[in-house]
C-alpha cells in the first residue's frame, strides 16, 4: 500500500485517535498528526529504492523531551491542508538525516557546535557515511532525558558494541553497574557532543589523571622515574593485565608539537598498509628512515621526529580495566629481554580528528643502527633490554664523557710537565 493510500486509511480511524495518543498527553493538534502516523507499517519508498518509516508511536512521543514542542516544532514547513504532498522526494535515509541537522541546531546551538568538532563531525565531512548525526544518537520522537547518561540506555553501545561490552565488565562498569555513579560512563572520558579521541596527541594520561588526581603521587612511592613512565607509558598497559601490547612510534612535527596527519604524494607512505603481509613483518628500518627524509625535505615547516609510547593494540583493550590491585606491577614485565610489548612495533600518524592511522613495523626498527635517532626520544639505556640499542647508546654516553676527560687529563700532564721543567728562578 502506497504513501496516500495509507494515509486514507488513516483518516478514516480519526475517531481511534485518542486511544493511540491520549489528549492529556499529546495536544489536539499532535493528535491529527497521529491520526495517519500511528499507523503501524507507514513508509516511504525512498530515491535509492529503500524505506523511510513514518510511523510515529503516540505512547513514546508523549514522555519525550519533544512532545511540548509539538509536531509543528520541528515540522514547521508541513502545510496539513496539502500533506502529505503529491512529490517529496528524498535521496536516501542518509540525505534525510543530515538535512536534519540544521533543525537541531536552531535549538540546540551549543551542541551542534560541539559536535562540529568533534571526531564524528570530521568522519562526516571525510565522507564517512556511518558516522554518527544529531538522529543516530537521539531518537527524535522517543528520547527521554538523562537517558544519554544512562548505562542500559546511552546510545554509544548501538556503534561501539564491543567496546562497550569491554566497559561493561571493566572496573569502571562494574562500579557503575553497582551503583557508583561517579564512575565514568562514555561521554566522561570522551565528550559528550565534542567527541574526542583520547589516544591521540599526549596519549591518555590527561584523561585519565582528570579523575585519578592522586595517580602520580600514589606511583612516585614506588614507582622510579614517574614522569617519564607517564609520558611514555599509556595507563592501560599496565591497568588491563590481559592486554596484548605494542611500541608505537609517533610521527610528530617539532614546530607545531602536533601528531602529522598522513601526508599524500609520499610514495614512502602511498606503500604502506595498515597491516603487514604474509611476505613482510611491515615497515623495514632503512624504510623508516628513508620515510623521515622524505618528509624533512628542504623547505618544510617543522622537523618530523618520532616520540614512541607504550600502548595496548585494540580499542577494545582500552577499555578493559581491571582493579588497581590487579594492575601489572612487575617491572619484567616489559624490562627484560625479550619482552612480549616490544615485539610488536606500529608507525602511526593522524587521521580525522586525530584517530591514529597506524602502520605495522618490523621490529628491528628498535634495534638497528638505522634507528637511534627515531627511538631516542623515548629509549631509555636498559629501559628495554634491546642489547644493540643498550651498547650504542652507552657507547656514545661514555665517547661524550671521555672526551672532555682526555682534554682536562691532558691539561693537567702538560701543567705538571712544565711544572717540574722550569727552573725555580723562573717560577
């Protein structure tokens, strides 16, 4: 049954109205709007040969934040004396949606500007056709305050299942699930409206030191050098004691400290796949460097350096966390030979709104001669136990100490020579 057809229909049940959308709970003006999209199965036969549903249920407008706003709140250009309308067509359920977005934004200003800057903005605008609008997290006809907020109804689980899942079972989800309100649900970590990315840039610890504020003076009693662990070490590696880790190598530009988006026309990085192949084990040393040169070509704005960090492979890792009694506190675990996180070794740079585009790395970048410079940022002398990086590293340690000492050494002779040489008369 076509669009006008079934709207004929349902304007012969005007009278049942009522028993679909009570007058004491949506206006009489509301109620003739429902009179035809109460109508269960009512649709549109869209451009692109799929379907729009237009069917509105009366009980769950009613409660919504929307209903006192009425039908012609939003619905302000439906002339109910021509409507529905002879033609109205519409290219897709994707179209439908984000013509909707400037509605949302003559109430919701705010807001829309928060998510004009967001990570799922900038998926929209990179032409990514599931990132999420106002409508693909708030149900326009059915949303109830506070649900956003709440850990049955937040609408993140409807993309990010598997994450979710992973918080779920998290300590945080569990605190949650318990009662602990205070314990962060999505949007305390990640934004409500203004999406963020919290493994790009510094990494995570500013999230995560926004609510654990006691969390650096707590390690410095047992933890050395605190502040370089913090700054290279992502605080799920050693808070998801099941997670899988990795080094990752972070291409940045010295003068605007910023993480590099992926730059284009690079054959260098055009190679490059976002997973090794059976053939290779990913990005080859002599390849990393060459890679550095090409973007430090004469003229360019800012060096690129690499800043490497201790991470977790999987967003899905991140997420779950553990017990602070169960965190890893073994410093074997990654300070010894042949530690499982440096064994995995990816190269990453920024995609839109700085989600990390990594690319795998054999790891031999951490231990060949091609790679001093690139990991010195982060490599500290035994930090890792890489046996080749140790020797040449103190190798050129102890070349700069012994120079100085060879030139005061042989001051020190000279003076005493020419000391004993000269005639007392003389002195």
């Amino acid at each position: 049954m076509g669009l006008v057809a079934r709207a004929a229909a349902a304007v012969v049940v005007l009278a049942l109205a009522s028993m679909l959308a009570p007058a004491s709970a949506v206006a009489q003006g509301d109620q003739q709007c429902l009179a035809c999209h109460a109508t269960p199965g009512l649709e549109k036969t869209l451009a692109d040969g799929d379907t729009l549903s237009l069917h509105i249920d009366g009980d769950h407008f009613a409660p919504s934040v929307h209903a006192a706003l009425g039908c012609t709140g939003c619905h302000a250009d439906i002339n109910p004396t021509s409507h529905p309308p002879a033609e109205n067509p519409i290219a897709s359920k994707r179209a439908f949606a984000t013509n909707t977005v400037p509605l949302c934004a003559t109430c919701h200003a705010a807001e829309s500007g928060q998510w004009g800057q967001s990570v799922h903005a900038a998926l929209v605008r990179d032409g990514n056709p599931n990132a999420p609008i106002c409508t693909g997290c708030h149900s326009p006809h059915t949303m109830l305050k506070g649900e956003a907020a709440s850990i049955e109804t937040v609408p993140c689980k409807t993309c990010h299942a598997a994450i979710f899942t992973a918080y779920d079972t998290s300590m945080h989800g569990v605190a949650r699930r318990h009662g602990l309100t205070a314990s962060p649900l999505c949007a305390d970590c990640h934004g409500a409206h203004d999406v963020s990315v919290p493994s790009a840039g510094v990494g995570r610890k500013e999230v995560c030191l926004g609510c654990h504020t006691e969390a650096l003076d707590t390690h410095r009693a047992w933890l050395p050098n605190v502040d370089l662990h913090f700054g290279v070490v992502s605080c799920p590696v050693c808070h998801t004691p099941r997670a899988r880790r990795m080094v990752n190598l972070i291409l940045y530009n010295s003068a605007t400290d910023q993480q590099i988006s992926r730059p284009a026309g690079i054959p260098e990085f055009e190679n490059l796949s976002s997973a090794a192949t059976a053939t290779t084990s990913g990005l080859a040393p002599a390849a990393l460097m060459t890679l550095l040169r090409a973007l430090n070509h004469q003229g360019a704005d800012g060096q690129t350096i690499i800043r490497g960090r201790l991470e977790v492979r999987t967003g899905v890792e991140d997420h779950q966390l553990a017990l602070a009694s169960q965190a890893i506190g073994d410093c074997a675990t990654c300070h010894r030979k042949g530690a499982a996180a440096f064994e995995s070794v990816s190269v990453s740079v920024a995609g839109p709104a700085g989600i990390p585009i990594r690319y795998d790395a054999d790891k031999a970048v951490l231990n060949s001669v091609f790679s001093i410079d690139s990991v010195s940022g982060f490599y500290a002398i035994g930090g890792t136990r890489v046996t080749l990086l140790d020797g040449l590293l103190l190798l050129a340690l102890l070349g700069g100490i012994a120079w100085p000492l060879a030139h005061l050494t042989v001051r020190w002779l000279a003076g005493r020579y020419l000391d004993l040489t000269t005639p007392h008369h003389l002195h």
